[in-house]
C-alpha cells in the first residue's frame, strides 16, 4: 500500500441491504460509532417502498472537512444483497473494495480486475456461532461491523459504549452482539489485512455537534413552539415528524398529577381531513399543525387557499419527495416549490421556509407558528426527504427561555370592551394585518362569521366587487409586509467579490457549499446566497441584480425556484442558470460544479485565471 | 349586499333565564328563497337556543357549503361562526373542538355536502364521537348549484323537471346508527315541536348527535312525484315518539300514560322523555333504531324522532385523554419544556 493513496477520514462506504433484514441498527452503529470518534459523518438512506425484501442502500460520507453533501463514488462498497450485487460491483471505484459474503461463491461475472475483493463467510460464520434464526440474520450485520471497524480502526470502545447504551434495560442482549463484532474483527485479524488504506483516526471536530434526522427536530420544533394540535394522515417521509412529536409529547405534555395530555393528535382519514382539523383548531385559538409530502399537499389545495383569504393561521411542514403519488416515493426531491407557493386556485400565494440543517428544522418550524399567527396565514415548512429521514450531524438545538410565543393581533375581553364595533378584516394599522378574535371571547362583541371572500370589512356577506377587490388588496399589502418578518437569507461574504453569484436553499446547502470550496482552491471565487423564505426580501433582489450570472441550484427538473424569483421578482429569467438534480439521489458537489463548468462565462473566467 | 334584520321588537317578549329574548338569538336576514325548509330548521335552532338559555359566544356555528351551510349567518350572530369547504365541515369542527372542548359545537350541513362530497368525513366524524350536534338539512338535492339530484334522492322520485331517479339513494340516519354514531334523531323542518326537543337533546348529549332534518326545497324539489315535497313528507311522516327534553333541576310536567314512556338519563342531570309510538322500538338498543328504521323505510314511511342514542359513550377528548382545560388556554409555560430540558435532549443526540 503507497503512502499517496492512503485516506484518512475521506471516504465514502455503501452498504447493500435487504430491506427489512435488521440492518438498519448496525448501520447506525458504524456511524455513530465514528461520529463518537470526532469526525464528521453523514449517512443516507437509499430504500424503496417497500417493507421487506426489496434492495436498500445505506450510504456513509466520511469528512474530515466537514463536508456532509453526499459524494458519489463508493469507496467501499458492503455487499450482502445478491439481488443488487451486479450494480454493486459496479458502483465501487477503482481501486476500491468490495467487501461481501463469501458463503456461496462469487460469480465469475462480478470479478473486476481493477478493485479488491474482502470475502467473509458471513452467513457461515452466523450459523456456526448462533442457533437461533433470527439471531442468525441480525448478527449477519453486526459481523460486519465488527469486521469494518477492524478494517477502518474504529475504536471498540466507541462500539461497546454505544450497545450498552442501546440495550439499557436489557443487558442480557449484549453479550451476543460483542460477540458478533468480535467474530468480524478476528476475522479481518487472522486474515492481516488490516488496517486498509482508508481509514479514520479519532479527531476533535465534532464540539457539541448533535446527530439527528430532520424529522425529528420539526416534532421538536412543533413541541417548542407550543402546537396543541396535531392532525395528519401517514406519508413517507413525513411520518416521523409527528411520530417525534407525539413520543416527544408523551415526555412532556403529560400533566404528572393528572396522567392527562396537554396535547391532541389525530390521525385523520386523509389529508383534506389532517389540514380541516389544524385550520378549525387554529380558528379556535390552538396552535395546530400537520405534516405531509406532496400527493398530501395536492389533496389540502382548497383549503389552503380558504385559510390565505379568511386569514386563519396554519402551519404545514411538507417534507419533500419526488413525484407522484405512486412514483419514487422513497427518494428526495425539492420538487413542491411552485405547488406549495401558489397552492389553491384564486389569487393565493403562501408563505414558505426553507431549513436547510436539523437546526434550522427545529427554530423555522418555531418561526412558523409566530408567522402564522402573526400573518394570520398558513406558512408551510419545506424540507425534504434527504433532511427529514437522515441522520445529520447538527449544531445543537436552542431555546431561548426569553422567547415569548407571538400570538398576533388576537383581541380579548378587554380589549374589545374598549371599542366600539368590532370589524375582523378592517385594517386600522394601515398594514393589511387586522385583528381577530377567537370564539367565546365576550358575550356580545367579537364574533363573526368566517368565510372566504364574499364579506365586508365587518365580515357581514357582501358580492360587491369593490369590497372584494380592497380585501385582496390589503392581502397584497400584508404579503409586502411578511418580506420582512420571515427569516432573512444567509449571505456567505459581507461584501461581493464576483460577477458569479450562486444561490441555493434547503438540502442543496450543504453540496453548495462544498463546490464553493473546491472553485475557491481552484481559483475562482463566487459569491453566494442561501434563501430561506418566501416573499423574498430585498436582499435577495440586490443579490441578483448585482451578479452577471447567478446559478440557482436545485433539486427539481423545473427548475422552480428560478420560476419562482422570476415571476415575484420580474427578474429577465436568461441571467437565472439553472443547476439541477432531480434523479432521487441528494445533489452532489460534482453535479454543481460540473453543470456550472458546462457554462461559457465560468470558463471563461477559469482562463482568466489561467 | 348586507341584510340587517329591523331592530325593532315588541317590549314584552318573554326573557329566558339569562334574560335574553329570542330576538338576541337571531342573525342575519336570511336571502334563502321564501318557504324553504333551511329557515325553519334555523328557527329551531333559535328557539331551543334560547329556551336552553345557551351564551350565544359559548357556540360555534361551522358549515360546510350549500343552502343549508349558509344558515348559521341566519341566526346566533353572537355566535362564531365558519362557513369552510364543500364536505369538510366535520374536520373543521374536529380542530375547534379539540381546541376548546368548553364550547357548544353545532355543525349544519346539507345532503350534498354530507352525503356526497363529504362522506368521508362525516364518516370518520362519527367514529370519533366529536362532541357536536350535527344538522344535515335533506332537500333530496343540490340546492345552492340550482337543482341537481343528491345522494339521498329516494329511488324513483321525480325532480322538477319530470326526470325519475334511477339510483338507490343513501339513508343518512340509518348508516349514522349503523357506523356507531351515539345519538341520531330524524326530523322534519315543518315540526318544530318535535324538531326542537330534538335539537335541545342534541345539544346536551356529550357525544355526535347527529339530526337528519327532511327540509324541503321549495325551488328545486318541491313539485308532484318527489319524495322530499312538503306534501309527500307530510303524508309520510312516522313518528317513533314524541319527545321532550327536560334540563336539568326541571320538574317533568308533561304526564304520559304509563307502559309507553321512557326516559333516559343523561349524565348532567339532563333527561330525555319520550312517549313512545313504535311499540317494540327500544331507543337505547342499536340493533332495534336499525330495524325500525329499515321497516318504516320498507312501509314507504319516513320514521322520525329520536332514533337511537348512547348516553355513554366516550367522546374524542375522553379517547385521546387530552385535559379537562380547553387546549387554547394551555399557557406557554405549560406547553414549551425550556431550555434546560432541550439541552438533555441535546445530549439524546450525542
Ligand atoms: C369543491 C366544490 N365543488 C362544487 C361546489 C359547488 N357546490 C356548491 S353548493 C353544492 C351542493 C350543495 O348541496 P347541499 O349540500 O345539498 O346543500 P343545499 O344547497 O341543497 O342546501 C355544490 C355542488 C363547491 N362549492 N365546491
Ligand atoms: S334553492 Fe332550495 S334549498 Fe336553496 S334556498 Fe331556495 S328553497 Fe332553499
Ligand atoms: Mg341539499
């Protein structure tokens, strides 16, 4: 082995899985495992939908830069799937290794000259130390944990420490699995050859980083922002943000004298129900949410559209797939854009946030509800699959105890004690936000009757054209002022340095980035700007407008976000370049480097540089 | 425009307990078409109101769309109300409950809007026992879209236009009976002495009442040949009882003679008395509502009047075990764990 193609803590693994076969722990043990050891690490799943017995992937990026976008490119690809092994065999780099279960020969056609081979006898291995059928289908993966992280130099420890955590009440599990391990890493031991030319080796980069899937910090978020209600009909990916919310509220909204819940959550019988529920609860003064994908999003269009005109909040947090109902439902997707934005027929647009981390995941979805509220309005969160089923090494989440909840203009009592005639769509800041008032809040001053747009400004039914047109107006009005309030974009340079801009939101962020890296070291700088809510602010117009070029970087074949800033900002669409990746599979840097070279004006300043 | 019922009213109208009159109970002048069915049923709901001496603001009115679901602008306007979506009243209904389980939730709906579009939804409403009391105002047809046939135009009735429908219509009250609800009553907007009982019990029982109210539509359906025209509906009204809803603390009046009156307790003090007319008819008994309903249909007979009811059931919030306070008034400190608890589960995370 030559010192120049030694790699330490750059590389990327890729297990071959059958789906439902216990995996999936394993894998989660080899990763968190070097994530214990201080180095940056980021996992995908690549599944179908299906529950047992199709191929899954579970791909492993190891950075010591810290990049966590996905990288093509398997360095070490582990085979214990004879379904998908021809594809396998063929996605490993050359002089890559293809570790696999050696029980039953190899198949002449999956020999390539051009990589190594680590053939264990896993099953064997299994069925000789274990008895019991199960056992000897789980442990299958575990043996090879044990074997990689010989392989790798994955400390035991970390190994150890992270099985007594998972079996924590049930410790006589244990001891099957240290021995599974162990069965791997003698192996690899009596076999020499160890350690491989990629490996980690124990770093101090992580700090106080967490690891956790974006799903779960939305529940989180969701729990924070203090949502009493929750409706929602099961989708993948979306499933585990309510999932975490409600094993979150079982935490802590239990009331601990009572036993009685501080929550409510429904599973509805479809989507058209799930958002009925959040928009009555939210009429009715209780932060309420639902979480969905895009077929669920299709079907809540009307009565999205019925919450924007009778102004009655609603948060929607849309995890991201690729289309439609029946397509890649499994794979991920920044594909909702225009959906979401213009979502219901009438003149509807729809406030919409961008998280691009598990961070982000947690505070936008607090945002969300002060927005709503605030705006009177539904905001729809919009993540993704990639970023709500992941694992990704985060900062940590915070609250700050200061941070009141922003309920808007709501009208008590009291308040309305002092006025004279109560009017639910008068706009007596002068800002389009009027004020309103739940149910049940005086005897006789207060109420009103909701509907879409056929009412006056005292809500009493009117079809006069002219009260029509001053509603929509002053929804417009309120549309200008929500640039304001919803999270800024994040510009990477206090001052531009470039006439190559780059703009991205969302799961690009991360591949973005990285290929901003990799064009500095190659000598060209661009400048960069991340957006994170819809109406965009004026920030996000003086960015373009100041840039020649600006590349917009995302996961659609549409390229929807540069509709979007076209359209909103009468923006000429030829100085938009689109740079897409809508296979299913999270961008790369690759793909945004390659599609950006592909432009003239690039080259043309790479010969500059040259 | 906007319709502003006159302001003035005679002085001596009778005060209820709160020391409202009934006109405290109206709402907007109605812009349905004069005799429709819908306003009577309105009218009930005024006056039960009022005798029940409800706080207008302690009601929500929700609708979904139609004739019938423009109604709640046509009474309670101290009440809230929300007009929602074509077939989507009961979800809406579902979240404001479970926002605020303190309030009176009344849903109004049409046959179009329950039977057809929303079916889902009043299906799934039903089996989570939202406590509400659920008003469907069955005209047989599309009433606000000027006509059409609905779900629950009988087989073989004639609309205006002389066409006989072909299909088998859908029986609101006997499926409500059949998927579980747990107070179904049927009714005809022209009997206000029986509807308005009906309405009061509705309110109190602490489960879905549900209230299929024959109402018929004097535009679109009220010609010779249909089965939902005021005078077919007359000529073939049954009645399983009459019915009296005595609220709590109340002295019972009324005397029947004894063998044939029930009544049935509920859990607030509140009671049902019914003088039974079906004879081997037990309102307490699902399988019995089933069969009188299905032989009164066989007879060419519309049954009305309480049909069946579940004084104990439990409802959404007792299945959820949400708590006793309304969710809306849960205070922050309550709902948000604070920083202290987010940093362990920071560390969940490490
Ligand atoms: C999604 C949708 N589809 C169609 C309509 C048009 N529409 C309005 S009212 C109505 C039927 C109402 O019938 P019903 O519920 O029986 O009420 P009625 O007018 O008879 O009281 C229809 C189809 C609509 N408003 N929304
Ligand atoms: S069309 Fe029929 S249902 Fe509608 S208001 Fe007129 S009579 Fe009533
Ligand atoms: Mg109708």
């Amino acid at each position: 082995m030559s010192l120049s193609t030694l790699k330490v803590n750059d590389f990327v693994v890729r297990f071959a899985n059958v789906n439902g076969s216990g995996s999936a722990s394993a894998n989660f043990l080899f990763t968190k495992a070097i994530f214990r050891m201080g180095i940056f690490v980021t996992p995908k799943n690549i599944f179908p939908s299906n529950i047992q017995g199709l191929p899954t992937w579970y791909e492993v990026r190891i950075s010591e830069k810290g990049y966590l976008g996905r990288r093509e490119g398997i360095d070490l690809m582990v085979c214990v799937n004879p379904q998908s092994m021809a594809s396998d065999v063929a996605a490993v780099k050359p002089g890559g290794y293809f570790l696999y279960d050696s029980s039953k020969n190899l198949h002449d056609q999956y020999i390539r000259d051009d990589i190594h081979y680590i053939a264990i006898p896993l099953m064997e291995m299994c069925n000789n130390a274990f008895t019991d059928p199960r056992q000897r289908q789980l442990f299958k993966n575990i043996i090879y944990v044990g074997a990689l992280s010989a392989l790798f130099g994955i400390e035991f420890k970390m190994l150890e420490d992270l099985l007594a955590e998972q079996f924590k009440g049930k410790e006589k599990l244990i001891p099957a699995n240290i021995k599974a391990l162990n069965l791997g890493i003698e192996w690899v031991h009596q076999n020499h050859i160890y350690p491989l030319d990629i490996r980690v080796e124990r770093r101090d980069l992580i700090g106080d980083r967490i690891m956790i899937d974006g799903n779960a910090a939305c529940g989180l978020g969701a729990l924070y922002a203090g949502a009493s209600v929750a409706a929602w009909y099961p989708i993948t990916p979306s499933t585990s943000v309510i999932e975490a919310f409600a094993s979150f509220s079982d935490s802590y909204r239990v009331d601990p004298v009572t036993g009685k819940k501080n929550v409510a959550i429904v599973q509805a019988e479809d989507e058209l129900s799930a958002i009925g529920m959040v928009i009555g609860a939210n009429w009715n003064g209780a932060r309420s949410f639902t979480s969905t994908s895009g077929p669920g999003l299709s079907l809540m269009n009307e009565f999205l559209g019925l919450a924007y005109f009778a102004e009655v909040p609603a948060v929607l947090i849309d995890v991201q797939r690729t289309g439609p109902s029946t397509g890649m439902p499994t794979r991920t997707q920044q594909s909702d854009i225009l959906l979401a934005a213009y979502a219901s027929h009438g003149d509807t647009k729809h406030v919409l946030v961008f998280p691009a981390t598990p961070k982000e995941c947690f505070e936008l979805t607090a945002d969300a509800f002060d927005l709503a509220d605030e705006l009177q309005t539904p905001v729809i969160l919009m993540t993704d699959l990639d970023l709500g089923m992941n694992d990704h090494i985060s900062e940590p989440l915070k609250w700050d105890d200061e941070r009141a909840y922003k309920k808007g203009k709501v009208l008590d009592a009291e308040a309305l004690e002092k006025i004279d005639k109560f009017g639910r769509y008068l706009d007596i800041d002068g800002d389009g936000i009027v004020y309103r008032t739940y149910p049940a809040t005086h005897p006789s001053k207060g109420s009103f009757f909701t509907r879409g747009s056929s009412r006056d400004e005292y809500a009493r039914y009117t079809e006069d054209s002219a009260a029509y047109k001053r509603n929509v107006d002053r929804l417009t009005k309120k549309w200008n002022i929500a640039k304001n309030m919803v999270p800024l974009p994040q510009l990477y340079q206090d001052k531009n340095a470039s006439s190559i801009g780059i703009l991205f939101f969302g799961t690009s962020t991360f591949s973005a980035e990285e290929a901003m890296d990799i064009l500095r070291d190659q000598g060209l700088v661009v400048d960069a700007i991340r957006l994170r809510a819809f109406p965009f602010s004026q920030t996000v117009l003086d960015f373009i407008d100041v840039h020649e070029r600006v590349f917009v970087i995302e996961q659609n074949r549409d390229a929807q976000m540069k509709s979007l800033l076209t359209i909103e900002l009468q923006i000429d669409p030829k100085k938009l370049i689109p740079v897409l990746n809508y296979d299913g599979m999270p961008i790369t840097a690759d793909t945004i480097l390659n599609t950006m070279k592909e432009s003239t004006f690039v080259l043309s300043k790479f010969k500059k540089i040259a | 425009m906007s319709f502003i019922r006159p302001k003035f009213r005679h002085p001596e109208l009778p005060k209820n307990a709160l020391g409202y009159t009934v006109d405290y109970y109206e709402g907007a002048l109605s812009t349905l078409c004069a005799g429709c069915g819908h306003d009577s049923i309105g009218a009930g709901v005024v006056q039960a109101c009022f005798e029940m001496n409800i706080e207008p603001h302690r009601l929500a009115k929700l609708s979904g769309i139609g004739c019938s679901s423009k109604t709640p602008n046509y009474f309670l306007s101290n009440s809230h109300g929300f007009n929602s979506v074509h077939g989507r009243m009961p979800s809406v209904a579902t979240g404001a409950n479970l926002a605020n389980r303190d309030l009176i939730y009344l849903g109004v709906s049409g046959d179009g809007d329950t039977a057809s579009i929303g079916m889902g939804q009043f299906v799934h409403v039903i089996r989570r026992n939202i406590n509400m009391i659920y008003i469907v105002m069955n005209n047989g047809c599309y009433g606000l879209t000027k006509g059409q046939d609905s779900a629950t135009s009988d087989n073989g009735s004639k609309n205006k236009t002389g066409v006989m429908n072909v299909y088998e219509s859908i029986d609101l009250a006997s499926l409500a009976i059949e998927l579980g609800a747990t107070f179904v009553a049927q009714s005809f907007s022209g009997d206000k002495a029986q509807l308005i009982p009906l309405i009061k019990a509705g309110m109190q029982h602490p489960g879905f009442a549900f209230i299929n109210v024959i109402s018929p539509c004097v535009t679109f359906n009220n010609n010779v040949g249909s089965t939902k025209s005021y005078d077919y509906v007359r000529q073939h009204i049954e009645a399983t009882s009459t019915v009296d809803f005595v609220p709590e603390m109340t002295e019972i009046t009324t005397t029947y003679k004894s063998g044939v009156t029930q009544k049935i307790g509920m859990h607030d003090g509140s009671s049902i008395q019914l003088h039974k007319i079906a004879q081997d008819w037990d309102p307490l008994d699902r399988q019995s509502a089933m069969n009188a309903v299905k032989l009164s249909k066989k007879n060419n007979e519309i049954l009305t009047g309480l049909l069946f009811m579940d004084p104990d059931a439990k409802d959404l919030h007792q299945l959820l075990q949400t708590t006793e306070k309304p969710l809306n008034s849960l205070s922050q400190s309550l709902l948000c764990p604070g920083s202290e608890m987010l940093k362990q589960i920071n560390e969940d995370f490490r």
